[in-house]
C-alpha cells in the first residue's frame, strides 16, 4: 500500500465523466458518483492492474414527475397551488420517488412556501420535522442544499422541501418566523455547511466551537485523523484508506 | 431643588447608571431594588450531575427566580454523521447506535428502514426480523424510560428510585446481552435484516420479565405517585402546552403529556405496529408530573406489546433472502472468541466459488444502494426520530442526517424555565429527556 502522502491527481485514469444531473440549472437529481463515478478502488495513485479502474457506471436518474404524482401528492401540490399565487416561480421542480413527494423551491421563496403550508387549510403541515443540509459538489453549481421534511398532523402527510444555494452566495430566507423549531437546525445547517438563514434570530455555530474555521460536513472538508500503527504495520486514517468506491 | 439634580439617572444598556456628585446615598438606594436589580449570571455545566452529559445551561438569575436560559450544546459532537460517509452502508449502523446511547436500537432501526427504503427492499424484510425489531425497540423503551425515571427522580432527591431503575434496566440489558452479544451499541439491526436470531434462553428470559416488570411498576407508584416531595416537585412545573410543544417541534412523551395524542407508532405506522394492540397514553397538564404518568403508563403498553411480539415470533430467517445484500447470518463464536459461521465457512471455501465471491464483495466492497434520497420517521423513547440518508449510487451513505429528539426537544427548556424557580429547570430539564450523546452526535 503506498503512503498517502505519494498519491497524485490522475494515476493514469481516465478524466472523471460529468455525472447526471450535472446541470447547474435545476437543482442536482443525483449527488456525484464518488469520484465522479470513476474507477473502483477509489485509489488515485497506485496503479490499478485490475482493468477496473476504467469502470464507469450508469447513473439512474431522477426525472422530474409527471401528474398524476399518485397518493395524496396531486391534492398537496393542487392546494399549494390554489393557496400560493406564485407557485409557478417558486417551484423549480417537483420530484417523486420512492413513495416520497418532493418540492424544490427557489431558495428566496422558502419562508413563503412554508408560512402557506403551514397556514393553508387543506395543507396544514403544522410540524417541521427535520431540516438538514447536503453538499451536491461537483454535482450542480448550488452545491448546497437545504432539505426541509414537513408533516402534517391532521392530515397524516409527510412533504419533503428542497432548495439550492451555490457555496459563494449562499443565502436564502429563515424560516424560524413560521415554525420556530427551526432556530437549532438551521443553526446546525450553518454550522456543518455555511448555509446563511437570513432573518434567524442568531446565527451562531452550535455543534462545533463557536472559533472553529471551515464547515465540517462540506464534501470539499476533509474527515481528518492520524495513522495509527497496529501490530507493526500503519494504517491510515479512514478517508485515505485505499477502499471500493 | 429636587434630589435628583444631586444624582441623574441615565439608562444604558447595562442597566440604570447614576452619576453620584456626593451626599445623595438615600438617593442612590431608592433608585435601585437590591432584591430584584441585583442579577447574577450562573454558568451551569457542562459537567454537572443533573445535566444528562454535557448539557452547559447559562442562566440569569434574579433571586431564585430564572429570568432567562440559554443551552449550550455541542460538547459530545463526535461526528457521526460525516464519518458514515466514509464507511459502507452496513458498518453506518456500528455508528449510529452510538448517537443516543440509550436508545440505540432505535437508532439502528431508523437507519436501517431508511437503507432499505432506498434499496426498495421494504417488501422482503421477513416477517420474523419485523417481529425482532418491534420486540427489540419496545424492549429498549422501557429500558430509556426506567432510566428516565430513575435519574429523574434521583435529580428531584429520591436517590432509592435511582437504584431500583437502574435495576430492572439492567435486567432488559442482560436480555440484550443475551440476544446481541452486546449491552449497549448492539449494531444488531442491519439493512435487510437482524445479525442474528434470537436465542430461546432469551424468550424464556423475556417472559420472566414480562412477568416481574408489572410489580416493578406497582412498586415505582407506590413510592412516587402519592409522595408529597415528588408531588410538590413536579405538578405544575415545566409547563409547556400543546401549541408551544408542535411551534418548537417538540415530539414524543412531552407532547403526549399536553394531551396530543401524536405517536408515530399509530399515526404513521412503520414495522406492522399497526396489527398491534396498545394504547397511546396522554395526560393534560403539560408538566413534569404529567410526562411522568405518560411514561410509566407507556412502559406498561411497551410491556404489551413486547409480549404480543414474543406470541408472534415464529421460525424462519431474519435477514432477507438476496445473497447481495445479506450479511452471512446465524454465527457462533468460535475458539478464537470470534463470531464465525462454520456452515458458511466450509460453503464458501470448499463448494461454491461464487459465494466466495459475493461474501468477498460484501465484506470489502458492502452493497451498492441505488441513487436518491428518503426520510424515516419512528417513535423513539424521547419523540419523533429521523432518518434523512442521501444516496449517489455506491457503497457508501452520501449523507445520512439524524433529526435527534433530544436535539429538538432540547430547544424548549427556556420557555418551560424562564420566570420559574431555579429548581425547576432542573425537573423541566430532565422531563425532557435528552441524551446528550444523541443531541450532539
């Protein structure tokens, strides 16, 4: 195994191919295959002599739905429709996949969004779940995606919301003035991914110490870690590990 | 000539400040209250006893009175959810059942719905690993609720409910240890499946306690219910109503003891709890009192179901069949105290070379999920527990996120304490339940 120090950029492996989704217009279907859907050793530098590091897989992709979105999906995105007068510019796309409905909104337009599906008679998502970031690189260029999973307790319904904002101007509207739950997880979004929810009431790092530089869980951050020496011989730390991809 | 032409009183944002010029000290004195002026900033935690981990509270007092509660959190981040990144699908429940280390087979369970979601394999899970996992989650249940019960009731000074909780908890972690090999950390439910069926000594174990745990119960009541101390303790404490509990996102017991009756298991039902019979307990009040009949009552219905479950259990595998994504169950340990499977060893070395193969495949390699994204929601001891796993197609979680509840729920101990006895943020604060290890992760 060589050390992690020697490996280079291209071992002889061919150029990464730009995976689907790849657009930078809508928002990424698929995250990028690791290194972007190339060889299967995830090894840089040593030479792959198994005639699979030219390997590249197709990527199924995520189309945008069709109606009718089946279940109750066509009665959410009719009423969101009825109740928002600008649902044609803020929905950028509306995604169904694996029994799971999924707006994408245009990030300016979130707290809108949001304030009607939580007001909304025939919405009612009264509880945000969960809100939690994901980092698209190389994927799309608003590589930094803010997933917001709301539930509707009278209705049953469970909608997930989805915006993206590039890495250099990354900032769209709080939400924590519509469900106040959000002040920590949007704390937590912008703590691990450098999302800037405009209008929270405190933005501070809240997992990380408040003087920590860089956003942990960005895929450009590195995991870090020390090799480690077990019975004479190193093993290095998880993220230089040679290892299928 | 006025007294205040010998003092004048400007407001800043440190509070009244008086520019003294001499001779006015009665002045000076009336224009101040000694007993509500005076407010002290105490720093509690982050190691403290009461504090379940290390929760740090920054508290402003006025007397005994909380005017206001910041928490401060993040001191037990370990970084779970990017180190799943760099492992494979099937090591991320080694990692996730570290996060809440009381609930861990909660945490396993949403994990491994969410993998199997995005595998689309939900259809294949064998009945028999369905019926383990319900077993194994409301086992765990009563296991966080005694804890929560006896720390608790140790915070509020009842160090005798301290020890017997602890007790019986410790009798549900013999029944783990049976099953999973493990106390705590099990990574015992995995996508497709469980690592390893249970074993008949654990049914039989399991049935004792079915049978001891009601008198347990009785005797928990009877020394706390009708207790004037806990009584005074935590009736009317730590208020939050319904309204407050969904604005703040808060889920699970807390929600239930402001009287709605919201619990996944019913209303979103997941592993067949549906086909279940039990009840879902609620109380009015919305105060630490109320969270405590809500509990215990739950440990009584946790106890039904474990033993509908137990009734259902019945032969037949606990991993599904697809040879690419099952992990060669059923081990034993061998003479070097490892888990081997014998069977498997002599199939793979000397019958089959694909099953070597995929065994190799699987072991170094893991299993490729296909690209996309799912949440899943479940009922964990403290509220709603979710699962957001992000996939790009390949062996590895792109990016999984834990919606903690004690993480959430955490966010509404200054509306329960605010304005309330300093005491009380101690009662509010444990009614919540929060497991620091979860809420940093």
């Amino acid at each position: 195994m060589s050390a992690p120090q020697d490996r280079t950029d291209d071992g002889g492996v061919p150029v990464p191919v730009t995976p689907a989704g790849a657009t930078g217009g809508a928002p990424a279907e698929l995250p990028p295959s690791s290194p972007a859907g190339r060889g299967m050793f995830g090894d840089q530098g040593t030479g792959d002599v198994s005639g699979y590091g030219g390997l590249v897989r197709p990527q199924r992709s995520i189309e945008a739905a069709t109606r009718p979105y089946g279940g109750y999906f066509d009665e959410v995105t009719d009423a969101l429709e009825e109740a928002y007068p600008a649902f044609g510019e803020a929905i950028e796309k509306v995604v169904v996949d694996r029994g799971e409905l999924t707006l994408h909104i245009r990030p300016e337009r979130i707290a809108e969004v949001c304030q009607v599906m939580r007001d909304d008679l025939s919405l009612r998502f009264e509880l945000l779940s969960s809100v939690s970031g994901v980092d698209y690189l190389g994927a799309d260029a608003r590589r930094l995606h803010v997933v917001y999973q709301l539930t509707s307790m009278t209705y049953r319904r469970q909608v997930r919301l989805e915006t993206a904002v590039s890495a250099e101007d990354p900032h769209l509207p709080s939400v924590t003035s519509v469900y106040p739950t959000a002040d920590w997880q949007e704390r937590e979004a912008y703590d691990m991914f450098g999302v800037i929810f405009d209008g929270h009431p405190g933005l501070t790092r809240i997992l990380m110490p408040d003087d920590w530089e860089g956003h942990p869980q960005r895929k450009d951050y590195p995991l870090g870690g020390v090799p480690v020496e077990y019975k004479g011989a190193e093993i290095p730390p998880p993220d230089r590990r040679r290892s299928y991809q | 000539m006025s007294a205040s032409n010998y003092a004048t009183e400007r407001e800043t944002a440190e509070g009244k400040v008086f520019t003294v010029t001499g001779g006015d000290w009665d002045v000076v004195l009336s224009g101040t209250d000694p007993i509500n002026d005076e407010r002290i900033v105490v720093n509690m935690g982050p190691q403290h006893p009461s504090t379940h981990g290390v929760l740090r509270l920054v508290l402003e007092l006025e007397g005994e009175t909380v005017r206001e509660l910041r928490s401060v959190v993040g001191y037990l981040h370990t970084g779970i959810e990017k180190n799943m990144e760099f492992r494979n699908w099937v090591q991320g429940s080694a990692f996730v059942t570290r996060m809440d280390y009381l609930a861990p087979l909660f945490n396993e369970t949403a994990y491994a719905l969410a993998v199997e979601k995005l595998l689309g394999i939900e259809e294949q899970i064998t009945e028999r690993a369905t019926t383990i996992r319900v077993l194994m989650m409301e086992l765990n249940r009563i296991s966080s609720h005694l804890v929560w019960v006896a720390t608790t009731a140790m915070e509020l000074g009842a160090i005798n409910m301290m020890l017997y909780g602890f007790r019986e908890r410790e009798y549900v972690l013999e029944i783990f240890e049976l099953i999973t090999g493990l106390r705590m950390n099990h990574a015992y439910v995995r996508p497709g499946g469980v690592a390893q069926d249970v074993p008949d000594e654990a049914i039989a174990k399991i049935r004792d306690f079915l049978k001891l745990m009601p008198k347990k119960l009785a005797e928990y009541e009877k020394m706390l219910s009708g207790q004037p101390i806990w009584l005074e303790r935590t009736q009317n404490v730590g208020v939050l109503d319904a309204t407050g509990c969904l604005a703040l996102g808060v889920t699970g017991p807390v929600l239930r003891s402001a009287g709605l009756a919201w619990d996944l298991r019913k209303t979103m039902p997941y592993c067949g709890y549906e086909t279940y019979e039990f009840d879902v307990p609620t109380h009015t009040d919305g105060d630490v009192w109320g969270r405590y009949l809500v509990r215990l009552a739950e440990i009584r219905e946790s106890l039904k179901l474990v033993e509908q479950a137990v009734d259902r259990l019945r032969p037949g595998p606990v991993m599904v069949a697809d040879r690419k994504i099952a992990w060669p169950a059923q081990l034993a340990i061998g003479v070097d105290g490892m888990g081997n499977s014998l069977e498997h060893v002599a199939k793979i070395m000397g019958q089959s070379m694909e099953s070597l193969i995929h065994h190799f495949k699987l072991v170094t390699e893991g299993f490729r999920v296909p690209p996309g994204q799912v949440y899943v929601g479940i009922e964990a001891p403290r509220g709603e527990l979710g699962v957001h796993a992000v996939s790009d197609g390949g062996t590895r979680p792109y990016r999984v996120h834990y919606r903690e509840p004690s993480f959430v729920n955490l966010q509404a101990l200054p509306a329960m304490a605010e304005g309330g006895l300093i005491a009380d943020v101690i009662a509010g604060g444990a009614s919540l339940d929060p497991v620091m290890g979860g809420c940093d992760r």
